[in-house]
C-alpha cells in the first residue's frame, strides 16, 4: 500500500501518460510507423522527467509495446511495422518516475483511422470498456478478488466474446507486476481481499473467437485462430469509497 506521496507521485506519472496517449491518438493514421510512435514515447517521457520502464527492466527493446490484430501482448515497433486503415492496435505503456521510483500502467486500443473502418473491432474495444467500468465498479476496499474477476466474465461473455484465461492483470507499486494476480474469469480459490490504499492495473483482455493463445517465448503471444483481440488497462487507487482512476 501506497504512502500519501507515493500517490501522489502516481497522479504525477499519470498527467505524462495521458500526454502520450493523447499525442498517439493525433498521431496515428494510415501509414504511421511504430518507430514513429515509439520514438514519441520516448520524447515525452525524457520532457517530463520518467523513464519509459519496459526498457529498462525486462530489457524489453522499445519504449512501449503495440500489438496489431491478432498479436495479443507485447509486440516490439519492429521497423517494418506500418498501420494501416482498420488495423486493431493497442498501445500498452508503463512508467516510472525517478524520485520515488513508483510505477503506473494503462493501456489503450485503437482502429486506425475511425471505428468504421472495422466494425467489429470497435464492437470489441466498446465491449472491452464496459468490462473494464464494471471490474473497477467492484474494486472496492473488503470485496474479494472473485468478485471482480466475475464482474469482468459476465461483462464479456455476455457480449459472446471469449475471456483470456492465460493472462492476469495485477497490482503495482514498487514494481510493475506485483501480488494479488487477478485473473479474467472467476475462480474459487481466489477470496484474497483488496484493501484501502491498494493500487492495482487493471487489464481485461478479451478475444474475437477464442480464448486459446500462441506463445513462441519470444516478446509476442498470438491469438491461436488469427482472431481479434482488444485491451484497455486503468490504474487505480483503493479508498474509502469509491476507487480512484489514476490513468
């Protein structure tokens, strides 16, 4: 659990990573390049004083991951990357400032130039955000991690989308990936309690037909039918009434 300036740090990195997506969403259009993206991650973090953390510690080879279509996490801006009209792209960022050394988390998921250019890729990301407004609903001091997980799959599965099961959303303070990991789906044993001054990253990841991925071990995990996939993560602040969205 967070200090009082350690949340307030968090707020801090926040006002940096909302610059970033901002500037994406001006930027991306048919033919951007992930470099360039890449490249103005880098610029607005070394402006604002933070440190673009994927680089430096899991020695990750960009500023930021973006993930096409059916790439699910963790695609590196390889050279040759180019977005193009109806391309699902999300852009998942991590931060951390150089004071206090604390991190926040967010991600966000785009069609490049305009939902109609890929209707069920805006259906998805539509989707995607109303699970993400309903597991944060749940997010409250005392409720159970189960309770949040089910908030999420009901959201979903509703929507006849497919729930990830192989990937976890998580808190975060010190380190990015910090205990509880909270899982898409419900599960029994997870009766873990949260608590007022926790912050977690919260992430659905939902899928276009299947739930089942393809791990290479390299950066990149895929979709194993090729289908879409769509993410929107928050970092959030547990208090004493209703949470905190940081970013």
């Amino acid at each position: 659990m967070l200090t009082k300036q350690e949340i307030e740090q968090m707020r801090k990195n926040a006002k940096t990573h909302k610059k970033v997506f901002e500037e994406i969403r001006k930027t991306l259009k048919n033919w951007t390049t992930a470099k360039e993206i890449d490249k103005l991650c880098w610029d607005i973090a070394n402006k604002h004083w933070v440190l673009c953390w994927f680089k430096w510690v899991y020695d990750f080879p960009a500023n930021i991951c973006i993930s096409v279509n059916d790439v699910v996490v963790h695609w590196t801006p390889k050279a040759w990357l180019v977005f193009y009209d109806g391309d699902l792209v999300t852009f998942d960022f991590w931060i951390k400032d150089k004071w206090l050394w604390i991190n926040t988390d967010a991600a966000i998921s785009i069609v490049v130039w305009w939902d109609d250019k890929n209707p069920k890729a805006a259906e998805l990301i539509e989707v995607n955000k109303k699970a993400l407004y309903a597991w944060i609903a749940q997010c409250k001091a005392w409720n159970k991690v189960w309770d949040i997980s089910a908030a999420i799959q009901k959201e979903i599965e509703s929507a006849w989308f497919k729930v990830v099961k192989d990937l976890t959303w998580h808190a975060i303070w010190k380190e990015l990936h910090e205990k509880p990991y909270i899982p898409n789906f419900w599960k029994a044993w997870n009766w873990i309690k949260l608590q007022k001054w926790m912050t977690l990253a919260i992430e659905p990841i939902l899928w276009e037909t299947s739930w089942q991925i393809v791990d290479e071990w390299g950066w990149e995990i895929y979709i194993k039918d090729g289908s879409l996939w769509c993410q929107y993560e928050h970092t959030i602040l547990i208090t004493d009434s209703e949470p905190e969205i940081i970013i």
